[in-house]
C-alpha cells in the first residue's frame, strides 16, 4: 500500500464511528501508547486482527501517554508519529486518538464487537470489559509475548551510550 494508502487509515476521533460502520465485521479493538513499536506489539495486533474482519486501535494522545508515568520523557515518539507507524501494519484498519485517561468513553461511542489488550491486563478487572461484555461484546487477552517491551528496550538503548 502508498503512503496515501496508508494515512488514509488514520482518522479524527469525530470521524471515526462512521468510518468504522464501513468496516468489515466483526470489529476488533485495541487502544495502547505503542511508544516504540516492537515484535510483542506487531504480533500482538496480527493475533488481535486474527479474531475479526477488521482492527480499530485508539491511541493515546501525548497528553494522555503522560499522565499514564512511564516516564518523564515518555511518549519518545508524538502522538502523529505513533499514528502513522501503526497504519502502516497490515493488521491495522483504522487508527484514532483518544485524550482520557481510559477508552472507556471512546469504546462507547464506537461499540466494536470485540475489545483486546495484551497478556500483561486481567481483562476481568477493567471498565473496559465491563462496558463491552454489558452490550454483548467480547473482551479478552492476547498472550503476551516475553521479553519485549518499549521501556526495557528504551532502557536498554540508555545504557548501551
Ligand atoms: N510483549 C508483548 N506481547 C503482547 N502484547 C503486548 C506486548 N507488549 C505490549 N503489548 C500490548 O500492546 C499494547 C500497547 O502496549 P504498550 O504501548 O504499553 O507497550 P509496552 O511495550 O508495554 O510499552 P511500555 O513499556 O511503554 O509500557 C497493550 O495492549 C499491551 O497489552
Ligand atoms: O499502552 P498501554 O499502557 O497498555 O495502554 C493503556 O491501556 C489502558 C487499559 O485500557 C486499561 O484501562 C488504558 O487505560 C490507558 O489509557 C492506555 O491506553
């Protein structure tokens, strides 16, 4: 796919229940910071795309990444960045933002079928779950791939200076 291609994927959170009703079903989603992408990640959202016919993720904004203290100077990479990495994967449909602290409110407003996160969430404990299973969805883990994570990797980067 062009770039054109590509960033066509990534929408305005106003756009996006829309731009989801064209989608294939069922629809996945996924929502995270996705830093620095990784193996973890890339296998993680082919596993999510897997489970359905497409694969919604809401990113975090810059604004949001922060308040979530992975540090400092967290995200590395701005909110636009992330974007485009994550549309270019094969796995992805459609990519927005959300600016809260959850996406609770944004898993409202786009209702998906399916809602996933990694193995290192227990799917029983979030508001997430409780909002998708209360309108018949499914919630559910992916397992998490060992070894792989942004802040190892960033911390790995630091020490190797
Ligand atoms: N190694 C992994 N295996 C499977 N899923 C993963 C893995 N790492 C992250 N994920 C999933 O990817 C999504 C985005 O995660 P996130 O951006 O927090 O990655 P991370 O590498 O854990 O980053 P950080 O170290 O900054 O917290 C989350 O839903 C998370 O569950
Ligand atoms: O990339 P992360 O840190 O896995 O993403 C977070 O996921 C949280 C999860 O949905 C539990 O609520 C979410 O609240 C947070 O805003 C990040 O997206």
């Amino acid at each position: 796919m062009s770039e054109a291609g590509f960033l066509s994927k990534i929408v305005a959170r106003r756009d996006a229940p829309a731009r989801l009703a064209a989608l294939p079903g069922p629809v996945v989603f996924t929502n995270g910071v996705f830093d620095v992408l990784h193996r973890g990640h890339v296998t993680y959202l082919a596993q999510a795309r897997a489970l359905g016919g497409s694969l919604v993720v809401g990113l975090n904004t810059d604004a949001s990444a922060r308040r979530l203290g992975k540090g400092p100077d967290r995200p590395l990479n701005a909110e636009h960045d992330r974007a485009i990495v994550i549309a270019a994967l094969e796995s992805v449909s459609l990519v927005t933002w959300f600016d809260e602290d959850t996406p609770v409110q944004l898993l409202s407003e786009l209702r998906p079928q399916v809602y996933v996160k990694g193995g290192d969430y227990d799917m029983r404990t979030l508001a997430e779950t409780a909002l998708v299973e209360g309108y018949g969805g499914r919630s559910l883990a992916i397992p998490f791939v060992d070894g792989y994570s942004t802040t190892t990797l960033v911390q790995r980067i630091r020490a190797s200076r």
